[in-house]
C-alpha cells in the first residue's frame, strides 16, 4: 500500500481514500460514544453549527473541546464519556482538530476516522477493501502531532504487516506533547486516564466511516467482514440498555 502522511493544511486534492486520525482525543472519544451505544456522530464545522444543530434537535447529544460550556451536554473526553448512556443517541462533536480534518475530505470515496483503540479493525477494512493508496491526514499541531503520526504509520503497517509490534508507535504517543498538556492538567475538560484510554490498543472491534449524509457528515461504526467493497449491512445489537447498530462492510 502507497501511504501519505500530511496535516490538514498540506491537503492539495481530495484523495480517494482518507484515515483521518486524532488520537488525543477525538476519535478516541467518538469510539467511546460508540461503545456507549451512540447511533451515529454528526462531525460539525463550528461551535456554531453544533449549537444550532442541537437546537434543532434537542435529544442530541452535543459535545466540544476545553470546559463545559452553555449548550453543550458534554466535553471531549473519553474518560468523562465512558460512563454516559447514549443509546440510540446522535451525538454531534466539534473539536480543534479532529473534526476540521475529517470535514477536508468529505469528497473522498472512504473517509476512516482513527486512533489506536480502533486501530486493528481501520487496517482490516483497508486490507478488506484494497486500498493502494491511502492517505492519511495527521490533524494535530499542523501536521507534526507525533501521536497522530505515530498511530497512522502504525495502521499503514498493519496493513501490510499484520505482526507489527505495536510498542514503539505507543511509546511515540505517550511521550507526546498532547499527552504531557493532557496529563499535567494544560488543556481543560479533561479526566485523568485520559492519556490512558487514547493508548488502549484495538480497545474496540469496529472501524469508523465518516460519509455525506445530504449536507451532514456523519460517522458511523463499520465492523470490517470480507465482503465485496462497497457492501454494507446494518445489524442491531442489543445490550442490556439499549440497540446498537454497526455497520458490517
């Protein structure tokens, strides 16, 4: 597989296919919303956009980067969001970093959002689908966030070499910058296994697949099956709480 790495700035065409990773801690947390039974996460341009979208829609779920803030029911954190319930929920996030990469390459054929805890099943769906060119967008600190990077060299890897040792990239993103800022308390709304819960490796089963949705894009769980490219089903899961769905592709 030929992988691309570059930060959001350094986007000149849209690829055709996208990973888009933020690993400290947007989409650690959108897998968390996952796993607490969210239905789909609706990526939101602006403070704005995500204020008026729960105004539109008050049973969402809206969260943000930094404090709590008016409007917002929750932060961007994974250890503040584990323990919601969120089933059947939509929850619509806007965050500084994560989410301005993924709404870049909204005109990509597949666009993957990633960190470490999904970082197994994002490779599988890209062996699965065949991908021979992948770009992978490092949304943190202009492109030089070294737990983005190490996490996207990781999956690429993992695509082709399904015995990678995993240690070295781990370490690249623990001693990051994002994780000292996390772990000494520099960024707010933050809970302190954060760094933690964003170095779970493959904590979570499912990929996740960011696409149009008419004017929204919308992320999605994708549990990578070895079907045709392209094909999707929608199964339910119930837990005790609540119906999941995730998307088998």
């Amino acid at each position: 597989m030929d992988a691309r790495f570059v930060g959001i700035a350094d986007l000149v065409e849209v690829p055709s296919v996208a990973v888009v990773v933020d690993v400290m801690r947007a989409f650690t947390v959108a897998a968390w919303a996952f796993a607490q039974g969210a239905e789909k996460i609706v990526l939101a341009g602006s403070l704005d956009e995500a204020l008026a979208l729960k105004a539109r829609h008050p049973d969402w779920v809206a969260l943000k980067d930094g404090p709590p803030a008016p409007g917002f029911d929750a932060v961007n954190s994974p250890g503040l969001l584990r323990s919601a319930d969120l089933g059947g929920r939509t929850v619509v996030q806007k965050t500084t970093a994560g989410t301005v990469g993924a709404l870049a390459v909204k005109g990509a054929s597949l666009v993957l959002c990633a960190g470490f805890v999904v970082a197994e099943a994002t490779a599988r769906l890209l062996r699965t689908r065949g991908s021979d060119r992948v770009t992978f967008v490092v949304t943190g600190e202009d492109g030089q966030a070294d737990e983005d990077l190490a996490c996207a060299q990781y999956i690429a890897r993992r695509v082709d070499e399904a015995g990678t040792d995993a240690a070295e990239f781990l370490r690249r993103a623990a001693g990051s910058r994002a994780a000292a800022e996390l772990a000494e308390g520099v960024r707010q709304g933050v809970h302190p296994d954060d760094v933690a819960l964003c170095l779970e490796l493959d904590r979570f089963p499912f990929a996740m697949v960011a696409a149009l949705e008419g004017a929204l894009m919308v992320l999605r769980p994708v549990s990578p099956r070895n079907r045709p490219a392209g094909q999707r089903e929608l199964i339910g899961r119930r837990t005790s709480r609540h119906r999941r769905h995730v998307w088998r592709t």
